[in-house]
C-alpha cells in the first residue's frame, strides 16, 4: 500500500500544501500573500490571519491536484519552526485537528532541514555526504549532510542573512520590497564597479550587517556630491552590492568544501533562485570540479512539497510527532561545531 503524506507549510507568510506518495511530489500549491509589500516586510498579525483564510481551501485544491483524498493520507508533515510564532501555529493547529480526525501520525519539521532536503526533490539528485549552503530571507547556513535526517550545521550567518542584506540595502535605494529580486534583474543590466569589503569571519560562519553599513555611508557621501546618483547609477550599484554578496557567501562555501573534502554542493532556499549566484555555482563547478545542485525555482522559496519530503523520510523512521509539540520561533538543526 502506497504510503502518501500530506505536507503542510506556514511558517512566514506563504501559506503551502504538497501531497507526496513514496518520495514523489503529486502537487505543491502555495498561496503568497501580496499585502505586505506595501508595509516593506512581513507584518505577523496579517500573516497568521490569511493563513487561516487560506488553508481550508488550499487542503481541497492540492488534493484535487494530486488526484488524492483524505482518506487516502497515512501521515500529514507539518513545519515546527523556525519562523513567526502566530503563522506557524496555524499550521500545525490544523495540521493536529486533521491527524486527529484521520487518527494518522503527525510528523514536525525543521523548515531549515526542509530547504536541505528540496535538493532531493528532482533529477540530478546529490549523494551523501554532500554540503548545502542554505540562504533565505532569514537565514544563511552551511550544513554538511549525511543523510535524510543526518545534518550537522556547520556555520551560519552571525547577523544579518543574505536574504536580509538584499532587502536592507534595497531599502536603502528606494526598492520594493522584496528587493532581492528586484537586485537581481537591475544587476543583469549594470556592472559591479564600485567596491564594497568582504567580510570574512571566522570558521565558517558569516556576517553581512557590516555591507548594509558601508552601502549606507557609500550612498550618503555620493548623494552629496550628486543628488542623482541613485537614479544615474542604480543599475551599477545593484551590480555592485550583488556581487559582494555573493563573493561573501562563495568564499565560506569555498573554504567549507576544501575542509570536508567534498565535491558534491547544493544550494538551497530563497536566495538560490538568484541568478547571479547560480552563474557563479557554474562558474565553482567548472573551477573545482564540482557536482552543484540547485532546486528548480518552485522549490527554492517556502512550499510545502520540501515540508512533505522531509516529512516522508521522518515517517519512514517512524519519528512522530508527540500530541503536545507546538511552534518553535528559533529551530536549530544543531549547534555549531567549537574549533
């Protein structure tokens, strides 16, 4: 008998639901709430409120999907955290209710250890061991992988993540938010001429709160001398501020690769969909003879069908959840490694 999860996301502001029958994805449906843009980032109370809109029928339309129904389900994985306490407890109140109803088990995820896992959604798939550089709006991590459920996280942004530098120093220039994407395609028409520092910190770990700094003074100085510098040079500036975020990341995941002797590397999460940083995984690969992974772009921001595949290779273990877990605003994978 088959066995087919139903994998529930809902830890910012995406609300997601995937059906998966053994490791295959049936349907992955995401609703994206477009009214925090107007507020420059994420307001809670708005977001666990559209989840609670969304979820009833965002559950009948991924099941329609996947040509599934309840009935049907042996197991219902859903995100524990990290993310934003009032959105997550959405998730995973309807995800009980549903277990509950069904008397099926429940399985919690790390959302950090799903963005891992998204890199085995699809063909080509990397072998274990392998490492990941996982780098969304909140978060920037180096985990090294083992297996489905053996990751130890090795470094991670000390500050600000990537994802945060995009949207700061978009900020900054004026941009919509979010701004990383809006970087990205004004970048692919400019050059990165002027120059911002490389922070490089130690082990493995990174800190990106010093460019949102040096952008700032850089901007306040040339805006003095040229109140339309902005509008005259955005291209280049974009070009710019890219660049050095992505030389950052490249740098660690460089170093990281050469201490565990692996050549096999994935990235995953939000950012991955920039292009800039996906031309530069080719251009690693073909410098250091790599094997990259990267998810398709469906699978690079939140959704639920990483949640599922998580959850599947949980349910196979048999790890289920106790009836008493509840969200988690901080979810380590594990505790950085002391050098």
């Amino acid at each position: 008998m088959a066995d087919i999860l139903l994998g529930i996301e809902s830890s910012c502001d995406d609300t997601s639901m995937s059906v998966i029958k053994d490791g295959m994805i049936l349907s992955n449906v995401t609703f994206s709430q477009s009214i925090h843009a107007k507020y420059g980032g994420v307001v809670p109370e708005w977001a666990s409120r559209m989840h609670m809109e969304a979820i009833i029928p965002l559950t009948k339309e991924t099941l329609e999907k996947s040509g599934c129904q309840l009935h049907d389900l042996k197991g219902i994985a859903v995100t524990k955290g990290p993310g934003l306490i009032g959105s997550l407890i959405v998730g995973i109140s309807y995800a009980k209710s549903l277990a509950l109803s069904l008397n099926i088990p429940l399985i919690e995820v790390n959302h950090l250890e799903a963005h891992v896992l998204s890199l085995l959604i699809e063909e080509p798939k990397p072998t274990f061991p392998f490492l990941c550089l996982t780098v969304s709006g909140g978060h920037t991590q180096l985990v090294y992988v083992s297996g489905y459920n053996q990751m130890e996280l090795i470094g991670q942004s000390l500050d600000d993540a990537a994802g945060e530098a995009f949207d700061k120093t978009g900020k900054l220039l004026g941009l919509s938010y979010p701004s990383g994407p809006v970087i990205d395609r004004l970048a692919q028409s400019g050059n990165p001429v002027f120059t911002f520092p490389i922070s490089k910190m130690k082990d493995f770990n990174y800190s990106f709160s010093g460019l949102k700094t040096s952008v700032l003074y850089f901007l306040q100085k040339q805006l003095k001398e040229d109140p339309s510098f902005i509008e005259n040079n955005l291209n280049d500036i974009c070009a710019s501020i890219q660049h050095t975020i992505i030389e950052i990341l490249a740098f660690k995941l460089i170093e990281a690769a050469n201490h565990y002797k692996t050549k096999n590397i994935g990235v995953a999460g939000g950012v991955s969909a920039n292009s800039g940083l996906r031309n530069k995984l080719k251009e690693l690969a073909l410098k250091y003879h790599w094997n990259t992974f990267v998810p398709s772009l469906q699978y690079c921001t939140d959704n639920a069908a990483m949640i599922a595949l998580a959850g599947y290779y949980k349910y196979l273990d048999k790890k289920f959840a106790p009836d008493d877990f509840g969200p988690l605003a901080r979810f380590p994978i594990s505790e950085v490694p002391q050098s």
